[in-house]
C-alpha cells in the first residue's frame, strides 16, 4: 500500500501489502540502487511514521526521486540487450564497416516502428554513421520508450502500454487488472452498479517489470515473501539467478528444478506470481514448505520421460510429476498413463516400466500408506506370474492379462480389476499374497495394481 507521509525529508510509505506493491517495492530498490537514491527500509528506523500499517515493512522515500526521464535511464540499462539503437551505436563506434555490419544496421532500424519513423528517407551504407548516431541521441527518450513499451517482453507483457507513467488512472495499469474505460464497466460493479467498482493504481507499479525474473523466459517468475524488504530483494535476485543458470528446460520445468535447489533462501511457505506472453493476465499459485520438501526429495530421481501426444500437447513426465508435487495432487492418473504407453509400438518398454514403478513408489510415499512390503510383494507376484506364463507357453496371456487390469483400474471398476486378477491366479496357480489388501479397500491400495500390471511384462528370467 501506498502511503503519503511527513517523515523528515521523505513523503512516501509502500509497504508489500499485497503482490502488487510487493513487486513494485522490489523494482524501485533496483531503481534507487542503480541511480544512488537514498530511501530507508522501515524496520531499519527506529522512530516509525505516523500512519503505517503494522505488520508489514516497507521503503521510505520521496517521490520526487522518479522522474521519467531516470525510469527511461534505468530501463534502457536494465533491459539493454532488447534495445535496439544501443546495438546500433555500438555497431557504429567502428571506423570502417563491412557489407555485413551495414546490412546489420539497415536490418535493425527496420525492426522497430520507432527507428523507421525517425530513418525514414535514410539508409545507412557506411560513411553517415555520424546522422545515426545524432538521430538517436536527440530522440533517445522517445526511442528508449517506444521499444520499452511496446516490447513483448517488456512494459507491454505486464501492464497497459498506454498508461506509461501515467497517474490518477481510473483502473489498475497491469495486464488482468485493467479494464478500457471507453466501453462499458457496469457489469463491473455490485449489482452492475459502476460507482461500487473499487481499483487502485499507482505510478509504482510501472516498476513491476523490473521485479520479475529473466526477460528471455516466455514465462517469468516473481517470488512474494514479504516478510521483509530485504528477503524480497535478495530472494528475487537468488531466484532470478538461479533461473539464468538453469539450461535446456522449458520454463515451468526451470521453475521446478530452481524450487528444488531454493532451501538457502525458500524455507517456509510462500506465493508465487507468474506472467506468460501467451496470456493477458497474471498467474498465482502457493507453495507450501510440505510439498516444496517432497519436491527437493525428487531431486535424486530421474523422471526424463517425454512423448508426443498430439499437435497441441506433448506429455513431459518430469513437469507432471513436479506440478502435482507442489499442488498436491497424487499420481494416479500419471501412472495409469505410463502403463497404457507401454502398450505403444514404438515405446522402450524397458524404461517406461522403470519409471512407472518409480512413480508408485513416489505416490506410496506421498499416500502415507505402508504398505511398501505389498508393493513388493505384488511386483514380485507379477514377475514370477510372467515367468509362469512363460513356462506354460502361454506368453501372449500376459499383455493380454496387463491390459485387462489397467484397462479396469482406468474406469475405477475395482471389483472387474479384482476378478481379473483372481483368474489370473487361478490360471497360473499361484497365491497372491498383496491381494487380500487391495481386496480389502481396493480404492485406498490402488497401488498395489498398478505395482502388479506393471511387473507382467514379456521377458525370460535370463533377463531380468
């Protein structure tokens, strides 16, 4: 929340009340570090301003310090290598240039509207660096703006390029919270009354981009334990770090693994905001101290399984896993999925049933239930029913049997999945010792099935 006050020299208070303000304090440390500002961190004073809210810390400042032309300053700085006449210039600082360098620079002023604007009847070839160079600087704050806000992964992903510096904004600027004010907001309102519609907005929060995590992800991060001014700047800077250092994964699945590798700086419940260039709007979830320890226990298993399933959408077992993990969500589903990729042509049957039985154990685990014994005890009734199988030179039963339980397990019609496997132990003769618990809430021990489908596989003893 944002607070004017009358505190020595400084006449505002923001405190990270909610995710909003949170993020906009993180961006303006950035701001008035980078420039040398001074502002107080509120639990860092002794003596308290009169009106702020207890229980929250906050920055101290005077908001005179933002000015528009340091926002542009520090953007240009802070997001450099997406400006464009910065690349420009350093391409120029040569004396001679080669056919590639002027082609570059030709290629670059057509890049952005902005740079054809101001080039219109001018096209670099090599001898005019010096009206290239005397363009930009004389339209440098309009340049540095344009490319700014206009910038997919810039202003314009987070809030309403419009509202750039902009105050006194009838609804909030950010990308979800903004409402166009020209067309109808009753439907807003209680009982579509416009005057009952509350939104707030500040200047502040054009420093929100500035929070979030690595500009080069279509999906960026910002990390809201505001306990402190401190834990969220150096939490967003560890996060944000460790984001870059993380290589050859898509963004969620770098968002889990940085989760995993975050008890130096994550140790206690905490909210995590997202924003996608793919969507108009933010994205929160909470990630509970609980599962983010059943997260960093995954860190030792190998989970590397991905297959396509259509056009629009690729199974990646590793995020699935990590995704249910944080929310809480058990894995039968994943499983069930896993045993019906074996049936598939081209699947390495060897691997997927290794990471099938990897996810029972998991899902025991999670469960809390014990009955890892019966785990074992049904994968080694289903091999040595395979090998049984084998023996009767009845072989081809086998898949025939494994598809008949998961087909069963995958409509949750318990009581065919028990007469299937009762016959199957008729058929070969043999006692099943986990059968009488997952008879006994076939639901609950679910696990057991899975263990049991998954071990009828179509291999020798020599083999295994």
């Amino acid at each position: 929340m944002k607070t004017k006050i009358d505190y020595f020299d400084y006449d505002t208070l923001l405190q990270p009340t909610d995710w909003r303000f949170a993020a906009a304090v993180v961006g303006l440390c950035k701001y008035f570090d980078y420039f040398g500002i001074d502002y107080k961190v509120l639990c860092d004073v002794e003596e308290k301003p009169d009106n702020y809210i207890h229980g929250f810390d906050g920055i101290i400042y005077k908001s005179e310090d933002i000015t528009e032309e340091k926002y542009l300053e520090f953007a240009e700085n802070y997001f450099e290598k997406y400006m464009t006449h910065k690349n420009i210039l350093n391409i120029l600082k040569s004396q001679e240039f080669s056919e590639e360098q002027i082609k570059l620079v030709n290629d670059l002023v057509k890049s952005k509207t902005v740079l054809k604007g101001l080039f219109d009847k001018i096209k670099f070839d090599g001898t005019n660096k010096d009206i290239f160079i005397s363009t930009i600087e004389e339209n440098r704050a309009e340049i540095i703006k344009n490319i700014f806000k206009n910038g997919n992964n810039l202003y314009k992903n987070y809030c309403n390029e419009r509202l750039i510096f902009t105050e006194d904004n009838s609804t909030c600027r950010l990308r979800g919270y903004n409402v166009d004010k020209d067309r109808k907001t009753s439907n807003l309102g209680f009982c579509f009354s416009k005057e009952s519609f509350d939104s707030n907005d500040i200047l502040e929060f054009d420093f929100i981009p500035f929070a979030f995590s690595n500009s080069d992800m279509r999906e960026t991060y910002f990390v809201n334990n505001n306990f402190s001014v401190k834990s969220l700047t150096q939490t967003n800077y560890a996060f944000s770090n460790q984001l870059s250092n993380t290589e050859n994964k898509d963004d969620k699945n770098k968002l889990m693994l940085v989760l995993q590798n975050s008890k130096d700086y994550i140790s206690y419940d905490v909210e995590i905001i997202s924003k996608s260039q793919d969507k108009a709007y933010y994205e929160t979830f909470f990630v509970r101290l609980e599962r983010l320890k059943k997260l960093r226990e995954l860190s030792g298993k190998s989970l590397n399984f991905v297959k396509k399933i259509n056009d629009d959408y690729w199974f990646n077992l590793e995020k699935e896993v990590y995704m249910r993990c944080l929310n809480n969500v058990l894995l039968d589903d994943v499983i069930l999925m896993m045993l019906k990729f074996y049936f598939d042509d081209n699947a390495g049957k060897g691997y997927i049933k290794s990471r099938t039985d990897m996810l029972i154990d998991i899902n025991v685990s999670w469960k809390g239930n014990e009955i890892m014994d019966e785990i074992k005890s049904a994968k080694s009734c289903g091999f040595l029913t395979s090998q049984k199988l084998i023996e009767m030179k009845s072989s081809n039963k086998i898949n025939s049997y494994k598809q008949k339980i998961i087909s069963a397990l995958c409509a949750h019609d318990y009581d065919r999945a028990k007469e299937i496997i009762l016959s199957l132990s008729a058929y070969v003769g043999m006692e099943f010792s986990f059968f009488y618990t997952f008879l006994e809430n076939a639901e609950e021990n679910k696990d057991l099935a899975f263990a049991f489908a998954s071990a009828l596989i179509e291999v020798s003893s020599k083999n295994n």
